[in-house]
C-alpha cells in the first residue's frame, strides 16, 4: 500500500513528459516580433512552448482551438475583426502582416494543441 502513491506519481509524471514531448514546436511567426508575435498577448498550455504572463488574448488551449477548426483558426488570424470589431487583434492577413505560409503553420500548430 505504501508503494501507490509513489505509483501514481511516477505515472503523472510519466504522462507529463508524454503530453509535452507531443506538443509541436511553435512556428516563428508565433514568437516573432517582426511577424505575428502571438505569444506577447495570448499564453500556451503547460509545456507547449514558451511560458509567457501575457492575459491580453484568450489562453490558446488545444480544445477550444479544436472547436474552433482550423477554418476558425484561420478566420481569426486572417481578420479577427469581422467575429469581433473591437478587438485589438490585427488582421494579419487583411494587412498582410503575415503570408499565407506563415498563417497555414500557425493554423496548424494551434489544431495540434494539448
């Protein structure tokens, strides 16, 4: 009986490194501040990428972005204002701040989210 409970925290740790080693890495427009810069306003799940304080945008969990389908992800990064007027999001694709490349990774790497 004494075993169990260092049982369970190996496995917890054991799954801990398992969900982190399946986070993909985030590509450069993400942490760019010549380009999309995401993660001066919006923070990642644990172990995902870079930890950040930053609270302006919504946290960035793989099920809400799940929800939201890569045609949502994209629509949000392309022109956030048509789902929201007042947000301070720029239209990175209206304003051509990122090229289209660029979008398809981040769209991709915010799908694959844990």
């Amino acid at each position: 009986m004494a075993r169990c409970p260092l049982l369970l925290a190996a496995l917890a740790a054991s799954l801990a490194l398992e969900c982190a080693a399946q986070a993909p890495a985030p590509p450069p427009a993400f942490v760019d501040a010549g380009k999309g810069n995401c993660i001066a306003c919006h923070q990642l799940p644990e172990g995902a990428g870079p930890a950040t304080r930053a609270d302006l945008g919504p946290r960035l969990e793989g099920a809400r972005m799940r929800t939201l389908g890569k045609a949502g992800i994209r629509e949000l990064i392309e022109d956030p204002m048509r789902a929201k007027p007042d947000t301070v999001m720029p239209p990175f694709g209206r304003h051509r701040i990122l090229e289209r490349a660029d979008i398809d990774r981040l769209v991709e790497y915010l799908h694959a989210l844990p």
